[in-house]
C-alpha cells in the first residue's frame, strides 16, 4: 500500500511539532532553573552581607518564577519601604570600658 503526500508531509510535520515541543520544554527548563539559581544565589548573598542592593532584580525574578510564596515575597519586598533602625544609646566597641 503507496502512502499519500498528505500522510507523508502530515507524518514530517508531526514529527517536527514534537521535537519542537520537547525542545521548548527542555530549553524552558534549563531557563527556570537557572532562574531560580539566581534567585538563590542573590538572596543568600543578600542575607549574609544584610544589604538591598539587588532588591529589585530579586523581586521581579520572584515575581516571574517563583511559586505563590515567591510572588507574595517579590510583592512584600517591592511594596516595603526601606527604614534603618537606629539605637539611642551609642554601640561600645570591644575593649572599651563603661
């Protein structure tokens, strides 16, 4: 039994639809994982070092790829504002007497 031309090209292009699809996937995977490698890597370091320098890029990554907690984070961090909390009574170095 011959195969027709439309059987022929409907085959090819099926073919060509699923190893679009998985290449999308594959290709979508490795730029949410590297995404949230991101995600990790900056807040950490923000963490450590206690500073808000990236609190933007942060956000707006959380916002995109992250899961629910990650989008009300990305939210919480963008909407609050920054405040600096200062003692009244002054920080004694070590060594420095009462």
């Amino acid at each position: 039994m011959q195969k027709t031309e439309f059987e022929q090209k409907y085959k090819t292009r099926l073919i060509l639809m699923i190893i679009g699809a998985s290449m999308t996937l594959i290709f979508s995977f490795i730029f949410l994982f590297i995404s949230n490698i991101l995600i990790l890597v900056w807040a950490s370091q923000s963490l450590k070092t206690q500073s808000m320098e990236k609190k933007v890029p942060l956000a707006v990554l959380s916002i995109l790829f992250g899961a629910i907690l990650g989008i009300i984070g990305g939210i919480m961090v963008l909407v609050a504002q920054e405040t600096i909390i200062r003692s009244e009574a002054p920080i004694k170095e070590i060594g420095e007497s009462q």
